[in-house]
C-alpha cells in the first residue's frame, strides 16, 4: 500500500510541476518539459493526457505551433 501512494503522491508533483512550467512556458513541448524534469517523454505524456481528463489542461492549436493552455480551479 505505501508503494502505491507514494507514486500517487510524486506522480501529483510530477503534475504540479508540468502546470507550473506550462503556466510560464505554453508552448514547450513533452520532450522539453521531460529533459526540465529529469523523466522520460512517455511519463509526461502520461501526465498531460491525465491532466487533460481532469480538465486542468487543454491544447490549443495543432501539435506544432499550438501551445497549452492550463485551467486552474477556483
């Protein structure tokens, strides 16, 4: 069980910090955030489709040249 939540809270940082550096940065890309992270593509595109089903983030635009858009929660 402490297995479990640990990755549930460091994958709620890992999100955490993925808004934080779309809020100051929309247009980087899932390789540019996980080189600033230190984890691989996949576990960012994990957290951005994640993110996006929570509806705390959305893309604008086409996958070149759109940027992120992130919606904060009253």
């Amino acid at each position: 069980m402490a297995m479990v939540e640990g990755s549930e809270k460091s994958s709620e940082e890992s999100s955490e910090k993925i808004l934080a550096l779309l809020r100051a940065e929309p247009r980087l890309s899932a390789r540019a955030l996980a080189e600033r992270l230190g984890v691989t593509s996949r576990a960012v595109e994990k957290q951005i489709g994640r993110l996006r089903d929570q509806g705390r983030l959305r893309r604008i635009g086409p996958a070149k040249g759109g940027y992120w858009q992130v919606d904060d929660f009253p």
